[in-house]
C-alpha cells in the first residue's frame, strides 16, 4: 500500500546508492566499535567507591567533618 520508490535507470546513481550504503555500514560499525573501546577504556581506569560505616566521621576535604548516619547503596546520608 502507498507510492512505490521509484527505481533509476541510470547505473550511476545504483552504483551512488549501494556506494552510500556500505559507507554507513561501515562507518555504523567503526562507530560500535569506538563505542566500546570507549566503554573498556572507561571501566579500566574506573576506582572502587570508598567504602562508609555509621559513625565514622568525613575529612575537611570533603567540607566536613560529618557523621554518616546511615549507608545507603547510591548514597551516605550524614549529620550536618
């Protein structure tokens, strides 16, 4: 149902059209690629969080000190 495209007849813009389209093939695929060098690259360099206990009190470098009340899994939550 609808319009069908309509199909050329002179060789060049076929050979244009499959041309264009390996190059976004490959360039889609050198992209994934990138992508997860990227991601590797990332989680190497990656350090662990530092680990908090209830109590323990933060460093001035942190604009502190603070008592950490309690430890959640995405964040302490302190005494201000």
């Amino acid at each position: 149902l609808g319009v069908e495209p309509a199909v050329s007849r002179a060789e060049a813009a076929t050979a244009c059209a499959s041309n264009i389209q390996s190059v976004i093939e490959s360039t889609r695929k050198a992209l994934q690629r990138t992508a997860e060098r990227m991601v590797k690259s990332a989680e190497s360099s990656r350090s662990e969080a530092p680990e908090y206990s209830v109590g323990q009190e933060l460093t001035e470098k942190w604009i502190g000190p603070y008592k950490v009340l309690s430890v959640k899994p995405n964040a302490v939550e302190l005494r201000l």
